[in-house]
C-alpha cells in the first residue's frame, strides 16, 4: 500500500468518526444549559415586549429554560456584537434589528467587527411593524401628496425624526430625494420627544413607528398622513399608505429578528425556527401583534439569511449618503 493510499484511508476514517459526533452534540442540544436571548435595546420597547412573550412560548417548546438580558449600547450595534462572538451552540441567541443590521453594519463600519451576513445564522423574523407621517393639527396639509405639493412651493419644510441615521430620518431623507423637494431635517434623542414637540407645535412633522403613534392619532392628537406599509393597517384602516397616495419606492418596514452566531449546527437551527414558526402562530400572540400595530414574521433560515443580506445592501448607500456618524 502506498503512502498516499494510505493518507487517503486515514482522512476517511476521520470523517466518518466526526460525522456522528458532530450529530450527538447537536442531537443533545439544549439539555447542557440555559439559553440566552440578548435583546439590543432596553427593556420596555414593543420590540423587548414581543422577545419576551416569543421566549416565553419557545421554553416550553425547546423545554428549557430561557433567560433575556437587554444589552443597549451604539445604536444596538453593541449587544449584537456579543452574539457575534459567542460560541456557535445554540445557547447564545440574538434578536437582530434593522437599526443595528442594515443601518448600523454602515454607519458603525468602522467600529464594529461583524457583519450582517458572514457573521451570523438568521433564524427568522419576528416582527415587523411601519412607519406613520403625522402632522401637527394646524398644518396646512392632510396627506403625504397634500405633503409633498406644500413642500414644493415652501422649500425647508422642517420635520422631526429619532435622530440622525435612524430609519425615519433615511426614509424621510429618500422621499425628499425622489420628490425633489428640500426638507429640513430636525433630529431628537428619541421618538417620543420629537411627537411631543409636533403636537406643541414646534416641529410641523414627524415621522414614528406606527405602533407609537397609533395612540396620538386615535385621540386626534396629530394628523395622520400615510403609513409605509404594504396595506393599509387594522389598526388605522382609514390612514392611507404612501403608495396609495403616488409615492414609489413607498414600502418601508422597520424590522426584528431571531439570530445565532454563524456556524450554529443546521439541527439546532432547524429546532429553534420550528419553535419560533409554533410561538408566533398563537392566538395571544397575534394578539400581541395587532395591539402593537404590528405583524409577525414569516421568514424563516434560508429565506431570513437573504433577507437580512439583501436588506443591508439596500439601506448601504442611503446610510452613506445621509452623511450621518456615529456620533450625530
């Protein structure tokens, strides 16, 4: 027997040893230990509520114990690096967010040591929810085309958003671009600031997360002008979309998903995404879903992964383009 023959016989030999361990450790996931979900915001938010009620779901499926810990920091791009780091076991979970995968993979490049795509397994989307242009009651305009026509003849119409680089302002920032109007930006430390300084009066225009402003347009707060869903949503069913109303390109969903580190065994994935499809189909989680002005996902593992790939090269050059930093 020559020396290469048995090079070849010896390399076999170990592949076929290290197929089934591979499956024994994958098979006895998660019997080991505790999962950890990390959710890269603070507690409270619609997005942690959902996480939470979906972990809830998914012990008693995986029956084991699952622990979430909120980890915020730099635009959610600090609690998704921990998971990015972690081992790929299945033990050490992510929720992945639009503000940290297809904004802030751009505007932290040079911060951060990840990336969206190579960096981690996408396992689903578990939420998905639009944004709402509200005016202050006295604005001389009603709908987003009513918008659009008054900035056209006052250029520097202000509005109001979450602060630079976030969704709002980069949504706002691409309408402008294809309307061919010019707009003032007017950034805040937060939503929930910038509504309040529309309904005062300080600030004609704001642009929040539906689930936010429902609230503010039920009670006639605001004005509402347009959602950038797909259709028209059951929570508003009278507020028309920004497509209905002319505008392209006018589909624009903030997002929330569930991710493991890349190189999580398939089996494990497989397992996890099966739970997640199970929780989200729940009655009172649907529940959930439409009192937050929101829908669950349906993208699951491959699909997520193209997704999320996908959605990070679109946002990519209006990031650039916004010339917004990491520090504002």
């Amino acid at each position: 027997m020559t020396l290469e023959l048995r090079r070849r016989q010896f390399l076999l030999a170990g592949a076929a040893l290290a197929i089934p361990g591979a499956h024994a450790q994958s098979s006895a996931w998660p019997t080991e230990r505790p999962i950890r979900i990390i959710v890269p915001f603070a507690p409270g938010g619609s997005t942690d509520v959902i996480a939470r009620l979906i972990a809830d779901e998914m012990r008693q499926r995986l029956n084991q114990t699952i622990v979430v810990e909120n980890r915020p920091g730099a635009g959610s791009t600090l609690g998704t690096g921990l998971v990015a780091k972690a081992p790929s076991d299945g033990y050490t979970l992510l929720v992945s967010v639009i503000s940290a995968f297809s904004v802030g993979s751009t505007l932290y490049r040079s911060r951060i040591d990840w990336d969206p795509d190579k960096s981690f397994a996408h396992i689903g989307d578990i939420l998905r929810t639009p944004y709402a242009l509200m005016a202050n009651r006295s604005a001389p305009f009603g709908t987003v085309a009513e918008f659009i026509a008054h900035a056209r003849r006052n250029p520097g119409l202000a509005y109001a958003t979450s602060g630079v680089g976030s969704i709002p302002h980069l949504v706002m920032m691409r309408l402008a671009r294809a309307e061919g109007i010019q707009i003032t930006h007017v950034p805040y430390r937060g939503g929930a600031q910038a509504v309040l300084d529309v309904i005062g009066g300080q600030v004609p225009l704001v642009l929040d997360g539906l689930a936010a402003a429902v609230p503010h347009l039920k009670t006639g707060a605001l004005k509402g002008l347009g959602v950038t869903s797909a259709s028209r949503s059951a929570a508003l069913p009278e507020l028309a979309t920004f497509v209905e109303q002319g505008v392209k390109d006018g589909v624009v969903e903030g997002w929330a998903g569930l991710a493991a580190p890349a190189g999580t065994p398939r089996p494990v994935l497989e397992r996890l995404a099966a739970a997640l499809r199970d929780a989200m189909a729940l009655p009172n989680l649907q529940e959930r879903y439409r009192g937050a002005a929101s829908t669950a996902g349906s993208r699951f593992l491959d699909d997520m992964q193209r997704f999320v790939r996908s959605d990070a090269e679109t946002w990519r050059p209006i990031v650039l383009a916004s010339g917004a930093t990491p520090d504002g």
